[in-house]
C-alpha cells in the first residue's frame, strides 16, 4: 500500500503541475466541409460546421469502431447536432487445420492444446457485431464542446447470440470524460485493422467505467489521466478468495503527435490495487499490478501506416485481448498466496492504400505469461496472432473484405496447438 499511495501521490502531483500549464482548446479549422456522404436532416449546415468537425474527429478510435453518423440532425443556430449512424456487418469463415468454437471471433487462448481431432476445421457466418450508435455534440461558451455517445452491437448472448450489448456510453465537457468507454490506457488507433472484431492477442482493448481528464498543450501535445473502475479474475487457491476490488485502476499518458495526426506516439502507465482473501491468516490482503507501454502509428510516404504497441508489468491481464477474463491477474504462489504474474504483449502492423478505395492490411502479435509454474503443466505460456487482410470499398460505405487469420498457443509443457481461418466480410456503414 505505500508503494502504491507514493506512486498515486506523483501522479497526482504530475497532473496538478500539467493543469497550471497553459491549455490549448481543440478548435476544429474553420474550412471544414461537410462530407458528401452526410445527411442534414435539418437546420443550418453551414453554421454546425465546426460541430461536424468534432463528429468526424474522434478521440482514441479503433479501426472496428463505427465512423461519423451518416444522418445529421442540426440546430438553427449551429449549437447543437444529433446524429445516428452505425454498419451492418456480415462474416463467413472457415476453420482449417485447426479450429476455434468460439463463433466469429478468433480467440487464441481458446485454440485447443494438444490439437483436437473433431475440431480440425468449420464453417461460420455472424452478424452479431452490426452497430447502432447516437452522438450528440454541442458547444457552450465557457467549456468548450460537450458530447453525449451511446454505442450497441448484438453480441450480448455471448458470440454465437443475437443480444443487444451497450459497448459504450458516456459524457465529455471539455477536457473531461465520464461513463464507459475505452480505457485511457488503451491506444485504440495503434490496432491493425482486421476483419476479426476480436483482432490480434497482444492488443490492448479494455472497455471501462472511468472519470478521465485529457489536456491538450498544444497541437503536438496532449496527456490523459483517469480513475477507472476496476475488473480482475484471480486463479484462486484453497487458501484465498476473491473480494471486491477497493482501489480503482489508474492509467495515464503523454502523447506527441505530428503529420497532421497521421503520425503519434504514446507512453502509457498503469497502476493497479489488486486486493483479495487470505483465508489462512484471516485478513484481506493486497498486491499492486503495474504495467508500462510504448504505443502509436507511424505514417510512411502518402498511402501507408505502421501500427505498434507493447507493453510489460505485473497482474495487469484484464487489458490484454487474450488474458482478460482468464484468470491471470492474480495467480497463486507454493504458499497459497497470491501475486501478480509478470506478462507482456505486443502487436506490430501496416497499412498500405492501394488506391482511395483499396487497402491491404498484416499484423503479428504475441501476448505471453511468466512465473506460472504452479499452475501446471498445461498452463498457458503464449499465444501467436498473424493477420493478412484485405478491403475494398465498392461504392461509398459498402466495403467487403478478404482475411487470413493464423493462431498457435503453447503451453507449459512445449505442447502446441494451432488455427487457420479465411474470413470474408460484407459491411454497409450509415
């Protein structure tokens, strides 16, 4: 705990030190045009222009998040715009020498170690992460812009179901951010565009409930801070049980961006109060997980992007694609109680525009756990995550898309196991 109050201290005293430094409101420019592709149902186009601009520029986006609303809704005096919009998006796949039951998307923690012979190959098809979001944007003369943003897709029944799931949904002024949405820890623009909404091993990808402050310094310089509700799954021991967590995670960045937003680069902290049961000495103990990342996109010459990150610490598996929910945030020791294993994972891409409608995608990834001896031999080790893709939009909005997808996990005991899959995709955004 004094590990943790003195690291909590600093970072507090780091962000009162960034507020006293002059801030640089976000203006959007004053010759934004709007998109042909938008749909002003009603007021003044020409006087929400600056409110558009904030629509079609958001903040830490993921390449499987939808784009701007297609249908705009606009106040007469350009104060307030309302838009709804989304994709409709279909998936066939194919599992060959080697599958995973896991419905559309390919999860390689789940590719069976050693390989099983009755699940060599399959055949799939979903539409259960088609999108429907509203976002409402508005101005106020003292705090800059305000937004509202409410995200769904169908995947609430787990990923063969057809249930409405909230994904995201929160409130912005100013610099401020409340509700849930992508962890601040999460650099959602550094992740390779795929077909599989699950995407590579080694990305960060945590949705949480947080409380977030973002200053912009400059047109280059922006940071973030934020207390966000904690979620941990232990692998628990006969001598300890899970408690609810008591301390909220607390991630924060420094971002340097440039080429106009084509290009940044982010340093991440994340601290962490892990708390849970020892019932051999009858108290409640604790275990701080920390983790460090370099995260970012690169652009080269006029058509391609190179995407990265990669990230190291202790008990910080919650975040990781292919260790949330699986029991890797505290693991127990030979005593019985429990620590927060080291891990690390990273995820390198690109991106190249063939022409203004066709791109080619590829990425590798890894994500990997250490110390987990006492978990046996068939605990997990690592897992390998290759991606070849392809797109092409056949008229503005309808884009179909061909992907390669490769999986091996490994296990404690050298075993391995492995996956192949070919996706197509079919998806109109409105």
């Amino acid at each position: 705990m004094k590990t943790f109050t003195r690291i909590a201290l600093s970072a507090a005293a780091i962000a009162t030190a960034a507020t006293a430094q002059a801030l640089v409101p976000e203006v959007e420019t004053d010759t934004f045009l709007i998109p042909e592709r938008a749909i002003v149902a009603t007021g003044n186009a020409e006087s929400g222009r600056h409110l558009v601009g904030v629509l079609y520029n958001p903040v830490n986006a993921h390449f499987s998040d939808p784009s701007a609303p297609r249908f705009l809704f606009l106040d007469r005096e350009g104060k307030v715009a309302f838009g709804i919009g989304g994709y409709v998006k279909g998936t066939l796949s194919y599992d060959f020498d080697g599958a995973i039951d896991d419905g559309p998307n390919f999860t390689t923690f789940d590719i069976p170690v050693p390989a099983n012979p009755a699940l060599r190959s399959q055949f799939g098809a979903s539409a259960n992460h088609t999108t429907i979001f509203m976002q409402l944007v508005g101005t106020t003369e003292h705090f800059g812009n305000y937004q509202v943003y409410v995200q769904t897709n169908f995947s609430g029944d787990g990923n063969t179901g057809y249930g409405l799931k909230l994904k995201q949904a929160y409130m912005s002024l100013g610099y401020v951010t409340a509700g849930l949405t992508r962890s601040t820890f999460v650099d959602g623009a550094a992740g390779t565009p795929t077909i599989d909404d699950e995407g590579p091993s080694g990305e960060m990808s945590a949705k949480n409930i947080l409380l977030q402050y973002r200053p912009q310094f400059s047109r280059h310089w922006s940071a973030a801070i934020s207390i966000e509700n904690p979620h941990a799954t232990y692998t628990l021991s006969t001598t300890a049980e899970a408690i609810k967590q008591r301390v909220p995670d607390i991630p924060a960045y420094v971002q340097y961006t440039w080429l106009g937003g084509r290009s940044h680069v982010r340093f991440s902290a994340l601290l962490r109060n892990l708390s849970y049961r020892d019932l051999k000495s009858a108290r409640n103990k604790f275990v701080t997980g920390w983790a460090a990342q370099l995260s970012g996109i690169l652009g080269f010459g006029s058509r391609g992007t190179i995407f990265y990150q990669g990230a190291v610490g202790q008990g910080y598996a919650r975040y990781i694609n292919d260790l949330a929910g699986n029991g890797f945030d505290l693991i127990p020791d030979a005593d019985g109680t429990l620590r927060a294993p080291t891990m690390m994972n990273f995820e390198v891409g690109v991106r190249y525009n063939l022409t203004p409608a066709a791109f080619l995608a590829a990425s590798y990834s890894q994500a990997r756990l250490y110390g987990q001896q006492t978990l046996g031999a068939d605990a997990y080790r690592y897992t390998q995550y290759v991606s070849a893709s392809a797109f092409y939009d056949i008229v503005s909005d309808l884009r179909i898309g061909l992907e390669y997808l490769y999986g091996n996990r490994a296990d404690m005991n050298r075993v391995h196991g492995h996956a192949n899959r070919i996706n197509a995709m079919l998806q109109y955004s409105f």
